[in-house]
C-alpha cells in the first residue's frame, strides 16, 4: 500500500518546481520561437517598410479624391452654388452688411 501513495519523481519535481527551474524548461509544444539572424530581421523590415508604402501611397490617392471632390462638390441648400462660390458669396454678405451699418450711421 505504501508504493501505491508514493508520487512518481517526475510529478514531485513538477508539484515542487523553484523559479529558476521553471525558466529552464522548455515552451510548450507548438510555441517554439527561432531567434531571427541579422539578415531575417533585415528582410521582415523591408518587407514591413514596403506595406506601409504601399498604405501611405493609397491613402495619398484617396486625399487626392476627397480634394477633388470637395473642390467639386455643390451646395444644394445655396441653389447648386459651389462651395467655392458660397464662401464667395457669404464674404460679400458681408461687405454688404458692413457698407449697410456704415451708410445708416452717416443717415443719423
């Protein structure tokens, strides 16, 4: 009966492992990690370097095309007018207001 509760050696050291013992042991299956040479680094950088080129350049295209269609677009609450023009426009709202103030204050 006394073999019976005994723990196998194995078991034991794993139920009383220390910390230094637990940093030498192996990765589990499947988690192995390769230490990249100088060269293997060198190529995931370019290759890394290459795809955010490649992204810079798409999002480049694309704040090209908002521009355009922003320089392009129309106001439809100001008759189809561009948004150009209806700056154009408010600027000389504007001066007309200014020139309005300017002509009652002469009038009193």
């Amino acid at each position: 009966m006394a073999s019976s509760s005994r723990i196998p050696i194995d078991q034991e050291e794993e139920n009383h492992s220390s910390p230094s013992r637990e940093r030498s042991r192996s990765p589990p299956a499947g988690i192995y990690h390769h230490p990249q040479t100088p060269e293997q680094i060198a190529e995931m950088e370019r290759e890394e370097n290459d795809v955010l080129r490649a992204q810079n350049e798409r999002l480049l295209k694309e704040n090209m095309l908002m521009k355009k269609i922003l320089e392009n677009a129309k106001c439809l609450a100001c008759w189809g007018l561009s948004i150009e023009d209806v700056e154009k426009h408010k600027h000389s709202l504007e001066q007309l207001k200014l020139e309005n103030a300017q002509l009652k204050d002469k009038a009193s």
